[in-house]
C-alpha cells in the first residue's frame, strides 16, 4: 500500500516506521524535504503534494493548528482521500482536527 504521512517529527516518524516495516510503501510529506533525513529504510521525504498525489490513506502527524493550512493548500489533492487524522490540539475543545478538513475526504 502507498502511504503519505503528512510530518516528520516524532508521531510521524514512528508510524512510518511501523508501516514501513511491514511492508508497506511510505512517503513523508514535507515543507522542506532535503533538510529532513527520516532514516527509514524503504522509506522517501517528499514535498507534500508529491506525497500526496499517489497515496492513500495519508496521515495526518503534524501539530493540530496546521492542519487548517495544510487542508488549504492541498486540499484538492486530499479529495476522495481516506485521512488519519494523528494530531493533537491540546487544551482545545475538540481534540482532532476533522473540522479543518474539506468535506471530500474520507
């Protein structure tokens, strides 16, 4: 399976890793990809748009007041996309971040 993990931090990294381990294709997508070195075997950095563009699901492991940007700017290329949302908001009301995404995802 063809996996984006939106993030390169802690959350992200270990999802890809796991996912990665077990077989699966994982991309990360990233605002600087030639800065983040992930040291997953198997494993790609990509710019976000590439990593979009051929998986799904994506995940979502960026921190919870990003996603509203990130929704904006791809939001084209996350229709029809089954995504997981890992985020966090802390000490918000509600804690994932399903409202900021458009309503064409899955």
């Amino acid at each position: 399976m063809d996996i984006a993990i939106i993030g390169t931090g802690f959350i992200g990294t270990t999802l890809g890793r796991a996912l990665s381990e077990a077989g699966n294709h994982v991309t990360f997508g990233s605002r600087h990809p030639v800065d983040d070195h992930i040291g997953i075997p198997g494993a790609r950095v990509a710019p976000i748009g590439d990593a979009l563009s051929d998986a799904d699901p994506v995940i979502l492991a960026v921190p919870g007041a990003a996603v509203a940007d990130i929704a904006a700017t791809y939001g084209n290329a996350l229709a029809g996309k089954l995504v997981i949302d890992a985020t966090n908001r802390m000490a918000e009301p509600v804690a994932n971040s399903r409202r900021s995404l458009p309503a064409t995802v899955r």
